[in-house]
C-alpha cells in the first residue's frame, strides 16, 4: 500500500532498501557536519562519568529468538507478524 501523508513518505511506503538508503546519507550528513563543528573548535569532548553508565551482558541467540505465534496474539489479527 502506498500512501503519503503532508507530501512525506509514511512507514508504509518503506521498504528496507530506501530505509537502508535514506539513513545512510542522514547519517554521512550529521557526521560530516559534527566533525566541521569539531575541527572548528564548536564541540568540546568530554570524559564520560562511568557512575552515569549503564552495563548489559551480551544476549544470547536464545534470547533473540522471536515467537512468532506470540507476535500474532499481541497484535490481535490473524496473520499479523511482529
């Protein structure tokens, strides 16, 4: 289904590809800009405070396994995935 909202693209549009495509150049964009800003002395880098940081284990492959039949039920229609 294609469909645009206020001449933007919705979600529904969206495909991998032009996600994967749209982000790399927002991306190339935002870091070009922020290192311009740094080497003219605009971004000021500061140590981190370990006591803000949070720690996570590494997840394992268990862990990461989606149950599909549970997707279904939380989406309440049938057929619907996650």
């Amino acid at each position: 289904m294609y469909w645009r909202r206020n001449g933007r693209r919705s979600v529904r549009e969206e495909t991998t590809a032009t996600l994967t495509a749209r982000l790399a150049e927002w991306g190339a964009g935002v870091y070009m800009c922020t290192v311009e800003r740094w080497l003219r002395g605009e971004i000021v880098p500061w140590k981190q405070d370990a006591g803000q940081s949070t720690w996570c284990d590494r997840l394992t492959k268990e862990q990461g396994r989606l149950d599909w039949q549970r997707a279904r039920r939380r989406a309440g229609a049938p057929g619907a995935g996650v």
